[in-house]
C-alpha cells in the first residue's frame, strides 16, 4: 500500500487554505496535516508535524514565504511547493525558486471562484512529484560564476563539430539546475542553445534575465523571429511552443500553440522534433531533472535523424522522471551528474 503523503498548507487566506487542503483531499494519496497562517506559524508546525511536504503561500504578513524556505532549509530541508499569483509575487517565487523550493504552481487570479478549483490537478501532480524529491539536491549546488574563455568547462572543439545547436529540457528543480549550468557554459560557445523549461505563464522572461545576469552568453526569452547565432541562449516562453524554421538569412525560432494535445506547452517534444527535422543530424539533446516522460518522444525523432541525447543522472536530479524515460528507452548516448553536464556538453559538440 502506497504510504501517504503528509502535507502542511501555508496561506495567509483562511479561504485558501481550506480551497488548497480541499483540492489536495480529492487525492486519497495526500493527507493534509495541518495548516498555518504566515511563516513563524509554518516553523513551528513543520517542526511538530514533520510533513513529508509544504505547499506555500509567498505573500504573507510577518515572515513571508521566502522568508520561510530560507529559516526552513537552514534547519531542515523540507520539499516545498509555491503557490502564488505570479502579478503579485513574480520576484519572490524566483527567489524562492533559488532559496530551494522544488516547484510553484500559479493561483488563478480570482480566487474566490471555481476557477481556483482548475489548478488541481495538477496541484496534486506537483505534491506527489515533491514527496519523492532528492532532499540532498533542493538547495543544489552552488551557482557558478560566469566561465571565461571555458575557465569553468573544457574548451569547445577546434575541429569539425557535429552539433548545430544543444536543446535541452528540464522541469521539476530545474531553475536551480540551468542556474547551475548555463553560467558554466562559456562566451565563445560556437552554437546556439534552446531550452524549454516548464513554468507557468508570467515567469519565463523574469526567470531568463536572472539567468543571463549570471551567465556569460545572451541569455533571453524567445521571442518570433529570434535568429538562432553561437553563444545566443533562447528560453521558450510558457504557454508558447518553440519551434525553427530555416530561411535565406539563417534558422529562426518560431512560436506556435500548436500542438494542443501535448501536457505541456512549451513540450520538450514539440522542441527536439523541431530541432530534428530543421538541423538533422547536428542536435545535441540534453534531458535534465523533471517529472513525467517529456522529452521522451522528442528524443527519439533526434535519434532517428543522427543525432545525440544526454540525459542527467539520477544522483543529481531533484526528480528522475524526464531522464529515467529516455535512458530506459536506450535512447541516452551518454549520462552525466549536473556538476559534470557543461564539460560533457561542450566534449560532445
């Protein structure tokens, strides 16, 4: 028999609280434990309680939600799942997102409607991927400093390359890995990269210009028309699916809605098919830590055109599901630990 999942609610909003322990309920897997009203209270229950799982609030009176994480992963780390209104606390869930929550999901504005109920599902999906997540990975390691001249990698091959251009997708404790890995990437990488990174809509050019603050490359949200150039690292924004088209004046980055019936949209799929049928044999795939099977498909139809997937090990995921699909697929070439992801990219261009 599955154990069940012990769950604290954080809300500052008694309506939310009983909306968010209510939606957890309809899972006969999750048993919400207790609930707490602002982020001292949040301590002293985790403390009490010892939930296998937090979800939180963010904006909050006394200490907030950051606050919380920061206070809680220095005393314990406990999986923790934002829940919050992305116009109202956009910052803080990146600051969150580095201060070691596992993932967020985004309350819908109006909350005391049904349309709060929406968000269940995959609530739930998101708790249950969070139970399971490596405690010795929800702070990961440190970011690194932006690498000069591949000071933090080895240098890119001098000779005849076979990748065009590195894709990678990435989901659940993925901020804090592409934090990780791209400032480790050096200014002269000779291709472009494109990445897709689930997020909720409102949180993807925020979360891009963190990352190109700390990085050496260019680092942006895509935006329809972006030319695909060496060093250029493109980020699909949520609710959008990147995909390239090639014409007389190089390879552009497309955004399309279509496909519909991906569980994701940007899809890691939807990415690494495009890559495939646009670059043929020169696509380098990398598959990072996340929930689910994306990538899986994707991955496939890049193998089928000649090219390479790396997936990451399962030591340095916060949650091996994405990289677990496509190594059991056999269609991994080679697996590497996230310390070890930039030099293995840049061996493999």
């Amino acid at each position: 028999m599955q154990k069940l999942i012990r769950v604290l609610v954080v809300d500052d909003s008694a309506f939310l609280r009983k909306v968010v322990a209510q939606m957890l309920s309809r899972s006969p897997f999750i048993e919400v434990v207790g609930a707490a009203r602002d982020g001292e209270e949040a301590l002293e229950l985790v403390e009490r309680l010892e939930p296998d799982v937090v979800t939180l609030d963010l904006v909050m009176p006394g200490l907030d939600g950051v606050g919380f994480l920061r206070k809680q992963m220095a005393r314990r780390p406990v999986p923790v799942v934002v829940c919050s209104i992305a116009h109202e606390s956009g910052e803080m869930a990146m600051s969150a997102l580095d201060a070691g929550a596992v993932d967020f999901v985004q309350k819908p504005t109006a909350l005391a409607t049904e349309k709060v109920f929406e968000i269940a599902d995959e609530l739930v999906a998101k708790v249950k991927a969070a139970a399971g997540a490596s405690l010795s990975r929800l702070q990961g390691p440190p970011s690194a400093a932006p690498a000069e001249d591949g000071a933090d990698a080895r240098t890119p091959r001098t000779g005849a390359r076979t990748a065009e251009i590195v894709v990678v997708g990435v989901s659940t404790g993925g901020p804090q890995a592409l934090r990780h890995l791209i400032p480790r990437l050096p200014a002269d990488l000779p291709v472009p990269v494109a990445m897709v990174l689930h997020m909720p809509v409102g949180y993807t050019e925020m979360y891009a210009q963190r990352l190109n603050e700390i990085s050496s490359l260019e680092v942006t949200e895509a935006r329809e028309g972006d030319l695909l150039a060496p060093g250029r690292v493109l980020l699909a924004p949520a609710g959008r699916h990147l995909t390239f088209s090639r014409g007389d004046d190089g390879i552009r980055a497309r955004l399309e809605l279509h496909p519909t019936d991906t569980q994701h949209r940007p899809a890691v799929d939807v990415l690494f098919r495009s890559a495939a049928e646009v670059y043929g044999a020169h696509v380098l795939g990398v598959v990072m830590t996340g929930m689910g099977q994306d990538g899986l498909l994707g991955s496939a139809h890049v193998k089928a055109q000649g090219g390479r997937i790396i997936t990451e090990a399962e030591s340095s995921c916060v949650v091996y599901g994405m990289p677990r699909s496509v190594a059991e697929a056999n269609l991994s070439d080679r697996v590497a630990p996230l310390e070890e992801m930039a030099p293995t990219i840049l061996e493999m261009l």
